[in-house]
C-alpha cells in the first residue's frame, strides 16, 4: 500500500468498502493512465515515422490496459478483502 493511502485508512475511524473502492479505482486510473501514455506516445511515434514496431508497441500497450486495468468483480473483491485486512493488521500492530 502506498504511504498516503496507508495513512487515510489508519486515519479513518472504520475501514469501510465504500472508503477502499475509492482508494482502488484510484490506483486503477493512476496505473491505466500510466499504460495509457505509453500506447499515446507509440500511436503518435506511429504516425510521425511509419514504423510498423511502434504501431505494433502501442496496440500492446492498449491491450495490456484493457487486460490488467478492467475491474473484474472477483480482482475487486479480492484486492478490498487483502486491503481491508492489512489495514487492520496494520492498526493491531501484527
């Protein structure tokens, strides 16, 4: 967990979901905008050189977006449940 978001949760009276969702889309945007650059910057590199590896690099990146970033219902489940538990580990002091 990040240092902020450790922070925020330790604050916090209670670790609810709807405070762990929130601290998950977050990280979610965060890392999707990071792969999103990259397949920009591929796409436009495209466009500018006509190399047919930085069109083939970008839809990678695109794809890998899709792939890793979507929010499946058991990858939230799982990341709030292992959130929530290291959030209270971390308050007990284990």
């Amino acid at each position: 967990m990040a240092a902020a978001a450790r922070r925020k949760l330790l604050a916090a009276p209670e670790v609810t979901t709807q405070l762990v969702i929130a601290l998950h889309a977050g990280r979610m945007i965060i890392g999707a905008a990071l792969w999103e650059g990259i397949a920009f910057f591929l796409l436009v590199a495209y466009f500018i050189t006509g190399q047919p590896w930085t069109f083939a690099g970008g839809l990678v990146c695109a794809a890998l977006v899709a792939l890793l970033h979507f929010p499946t219902r058991p990858r939230v489940e799982d990341w709030v449940a292992a959130t929530r538990e290291a959030a209270e580990q971390e308050r007990l002091g284990l």
